[in-house]
C-alpha cells in the first residue's frame, strides 16, 4: 500500500513475494540490493504470511510491525525472526490494538485483535495479538480499508472496527467449513484452522453482503475455493450479493 507511489507498504510476506515485486513496476529496485518497501506489518505468524520475509534480506534492513505474540512466536517457535536477524538488521515496532500509527504523510493504521481459538504449534502463551486486523486510512479524505485476511468469527468487536470503512478485505479461505476434509485435502475444517467459511448458514457472506461498505473483497483463498473458478455457482452466488473475489494484480484505491 501506498499514500504516494513512492514509499511502500507491505501487509503480510507471503512465500510468493519475489513475483509479487516483479509483477508491480513501482516496487522494481531503484538500485541493486534496494526495495521501495519501507516496512511490513504482520497480521499473524503463519508460514504463508510471513516466509517471505526471508526474500527481502537483502535489503540491509526491515521494519517489522508485530504483536509481541507474534515476533515471540516467529522468534522463539518457528526461529524466522532468529535467521532473518541473522542476514539483515530487524526493526521490530510493537503493535499495540486501537493505536493510530502514521506509515508516511498520509497514511496511517490501527490494529484490532482478531479472536482465535486455532491450536498453535509452536507454544506460544498469549492469547492476545495472535491474530489481528488493520484499519488502514487516508489521512487527507479520512477513508478507510480494513484488511482482515484470517478471521475465525466476526465478533461484535471485529464488525464494529468495519464501521464507515470504504473497503473491506477479507477471509475468503474456504467456501465450506469442511471443504479440505470431502476433499481428501486435510484433516481440519475452516474453523479448526481459524477461518471462517464463505457460504452456509452464518458464513462470511451471509453476515458481510449486507453491510454498507462500497467495496467487499475476499482475499487469502485457499485453491479449493470454487468462488476462484469465473463459471461457478458460488462465484455467482458472491457477485450476485454485491462481493468480489481478488485476483492477482488488483488494485484498489480509497
């Protein structure tokens, strides 16, 4: 994300980062060994959020945005934090919840904590900051997007930090709580692995389309999804209640 095409922001490093760059003109190095991106936040510390990490070392220096919870599992448990220290300089900025933080002249975020009941794997004690979401606004129009890539249920807390937002992006995992389970593709529903499922009785689609928000996105789909597929039922049944579903490349501007 950025306020002016020149100083960028990552949400989240996905192991898919390197194509990602080379996708998007703005974020080509100025010179070698050099990145556009001034910093990442973190949302969690899952694997497919955060091993990207690994590809920006070259920078020289990160600054990282985590909860305690998650800088303490990514450096006590899965020892990212750790190798990543190792090759480059790691600014760690604690993100604290309901905190606006100014990015760049006008642009700012304020994280909110997402509930999880998800087992971790890596022992973590915290409850609190496993999970959150970012309220990310414009300073100068004071619009707002709220990413919210990894939701288990949409508490009264979550959905009152999507008030008056311009944009919401959001889970979009699963369509079915035990789609990788009749797929043969794991062991584990939607809400066992901390999503929330699109469809069904009390999923994201049914509590979300009504909201007054101008655009609804899902992201962080899982490749079982059927909303990916432009000719399924369930893609329709998205776009005929007023949502998208994010493609690579797509921008969006508040």
């Amino acid at each position: 994300m950025s306020a002016d095409y020149r100083r960028w922001f990552l949400v989240n490093a996905s192991p898919d980062i390197r194509a990602q760059i080379e996708s998007c003109p703005a974020l080509h190095p100025r010179e070698a060994r050099e990145t556009p991106l001034e910093a990442v936040l973190l949302t969690d510390a899952e694997l497919d959020h955060t091993l990207g990490l690994l590809l920006l070392r070259e920078g020289g220096s990160i600054e990282l945005h985590a909860t305690p919870a998650v800088r303490e599992t990514l450096y006590d448990g899965t020892s990212l934090l750790r190798t990543l220290s190792a090759y480059c300089a790691v600014d760690w900025r604690p993100v604290v919840d309901d905190v606006d933080v100014p990015l760049a002249d006008g642009i700012s975020y304020r994280a909110f904590d997402v509930p999880t009941t998800k087992r971790t794997r890596w022992g973590t004690e915290s409850e609190q900051g496993r999970v959150v979401g970012y309220r990310l606004t414009d300073e100068r129009s004071g619009r707002a997007a709220v990413y919210l890539p990894a939701v288990q249920e949409l508490t009264p807390a979550v959905r009152e930090q999507l008030d008056d937002c311009a944009c919401l992006l959001v889970d979009g995992t699963c369509w079915y709580d035990d789609e990788l389970v009749r797929l043969g593709a794991g062991g584990k529903t939607a809400h066992e692995m901390g999503h929330l499922p699109v469809g069904g009785p009390g999923g994201s689609l049914e509590q979300l389309a009504p909201l007054p928000i101008e655009r609804k996105i899902y992201v962080h789909i899982n490749n079982t999804n059927p909303i990916l597929l432009e000719d399924a039922p369930e893609r329709r049944i998205v776009e005929e209640h007023g949502m998208e579903v994010a493609m690579d490349g797509l921008e969006v501007r508040i």
